[in-house]
C-alpha cells in the first residue's frame, strides 16, 4: 500500500510499504478515508525526534472505516470512525484518574523513539491498537473534513481553555495562529469576553478575524497595546502560548495579568528556557503546559460540532490526494497551506 514516510531532513516520501495486519485481538484494522496534516508530522522531518525510525508511517489525526478487527473489538466492520492521536490502555493509574495524556504505555501514532513505535494514518490502511477505546463512531452525515479535527487539534486547543478553567468573563489571547491556535481562538470565541489572536501572517489572521466580533486579529507588534485596550491596561485573564517559541512565552508572561494564566500547547523542548522567576513570583503567574487529550474530550466536541455549529474545518487550505503527499508538506511546512486534508 501507499504510506509517508520520512525521506530526507524537511521531506517526505510517498512509499510502499507492507499492509497492516491484526497483531492483538484488541486491535482493528482501519481504511483510512482522510487523514490531516499536522505540525507535530514537522518534527521527525526536521530530525527533533530522537531515535526516530525513518520507516515509521507519519500521521496521527485521521478518519475512516473499520475495515478488519481482532476478537475482542466491539468496533463493528463497516463503521465510520475517527482516531486518537494518542492510545492509552484504561487500566494504569494515569488512566484511571482521566490523565490519559499521560498514560504509562500511551503511543503517538505517526511517530517512534519518543514512544514505541506506531505506524500513522498518512496511508491507505492503518492499524489501531486498544481499537475500542482509540476509536470513535461519528454519525453518517458528520464529514470526513470535520471529523478529522477530533483526532487531536481541536481537542488541543480546547484543551488550553478548559484545562486552565477559562470563564464567560475572561479576556484571552492566542499567540500563534497556526492549527492549533485557530481551534483555541474558534472555541474562546464562543464564550470569552474578549479574544486577541496573534500571529505573524496575514492569512492566518484573517481565519482568526472570521471566528466573531469578540475576535481582534493583530500582528506581534501589535499585541501589547491590544491587550491593554481590551482589558484597560490590566491584561490578559488567560494567554494561550501556541507558537512553540521561546520568544512568544516571553510575550505571553507579559500579557498575561498579575494571578492570570499562561497555558501552553505550542511545542517546547528547550531544556534551558531562563524563566523569569521574580515576575512570576511577583505576579503570582499561573503556567501550565498541555499536550490535549482527544480521548476524554472528543465526545463533548463531537456534541458541539454536530449540534452547536462549531465547524473546525473551515480553517483547511488545501485538499490534496495522498498521491500530492510530498508537495503538500512543502506547502504546509513553508506555511503556504494553513492545513491540509489528504484523501488516500
């Protein structure tokens, strides 16, 4: 079958590879109908993943059909599914007290070395350990394109609202526009006093601009000033840090107002990061990283997106078949394409 794979540093290959078959009886076999790309596909391409095998088939957020299950999958043949980005086994301690991001055995799919190792969804066929609990039935006349956001990048970006208890009443900003950061900006949209998205490119605002009237788009330069008029110079109740950049948590701690919160889901590997302890302390600043947890919170996003009209896909910028794989990671990794659905 036809899969992506890592090829070079910063390019991917479209190969053939061996099709999946049933390892454990708790596994399925899915066909897979679309499947995204997404930021964190950047990493193992870019050599940022230690132990990486080139081998491994990328992807971890995608949509399809069971196609085949093992002997104690409840899953039936036929069904219409979408995946987490993550697997998580129900039974260790994490598990047990709904931290499944944490999960003592969790794997990412599309990615080894960091985890074992889990063949991804860029690819005709895919197999889904723990079939029951990673995936998801969606209704039939729920799109392949808005399903596929369940997989992880809305549950993300809710993720850096709910996990940081966000209210009705709070002023947020989103730093960073990407993927992610759109989900965070279309979800406090819908309930926050004021949102400020930041980001550097235009088109990437203009997503943001188009979510509400609670929603002012600027640039970086522009943030500071748009927070002090948002909230008459007190800042921002909750900064949602989803660039992954060192410079934009700098910006975030002085957005954010004295016993406000800085949540991050931005990517972050830097082991010497100089916080700015005595703001902290000073502040009384709140910081906390998430990584989202599709698992324990696709359920409730599926109720907003079929009944409440939340319509996460309007952020896609490219439809492409797997057969374009190659060109559309050079379009999504120069941020041509804003996100991309490939079709197998």
């Amino acid at each position: 079958m036809r899969a992506v794979v890592v090829d070079r540093p910063n390019e991917a290959r479209l190969a053939d590879v061996d099709e999946p078959t049933i390892l454990d009886p708790r596994d399925a076999i899915v066909r897979v109908t679309a499947t995204a790309i997404c930021g964190a596909d950047l990493l193992p391409l870019g050599g940022y993943v230690p132990g990486f095998d080139p081998e491994t088939v990328l992807g971890h957020e995608f949509v399809g059909v069971v196609d085949t299950v093992g002997d104690d999958v409840a899953v039936p043949v036929g069904a219409r599914v979408v995946c987490s980005s993550t697997t998580s086994c129900g039974t260790c301690a994490h598990c047990r007290a709904r931290r499944t991001s944490q999960c003592a055995t969790r794997s990412l799919f599309g990615y080894s070395g960091v985890y074992p190792r889990l063949d991804g969804g860029q690819a005709e066929l895919v197999r889904v350990p723990n079939a029951d609990r990673c995936l998801l039935r969606i209704p039939e006349d729920l799109s392949d394109e808005r399903a596929v956001f369940l997989a992880d990048i809305l549950p993300t970006g809710f993720a850096a609202l709910e996990r940081v208890g966000a209210r009705q009443t709070d002023h947020v900003a989103v730093l960073g526009c990407g993927p992610v950061g759109l989900m965070a900006v279309m979800c406090a949209s819908r309930f926050a006093a004021s949102v400020v998205a930041v980001d550097a490119l235009e088109q990437r605002r203009s997503l943001a601009a188009g979510f509400g009237g609670v929603v002012r788009a600027v640039a970086p330069e522009e943030a500071a000033e748009a927070v002090a008029e948002a909230t008459h110079g007190v800042g921002a109740d909750v900064v949602v840090e989803a660039a992954g950049a060192a410079a934009a948590l700098d910006s975030a701690l002085t957005l954010v107002r004295g016993r406000g919160t800085v949540s991050v889901v931005g990517a972050h590997f830097e082991p010497d990061y100089p916080l700015d302890a005595g703001r902290m302390f000073e502040h009384e600043i709140s910081l906390r990283f998430h990584i989202g947890a599709p698992y324990e919170d696709r359920e409730r996003l599926l109720d907003l997106v079929v009944g409440s009209g939340l319509e996460p896909d309007s952020i896609v910028s490219h439809r492409m078949p797997l057969a374009d794989a190659v060109e559309a990671y050079r379009l999504f990794g120069s941020r041509v394409a804003t996100k991309v659905v490939l079709q197998p």
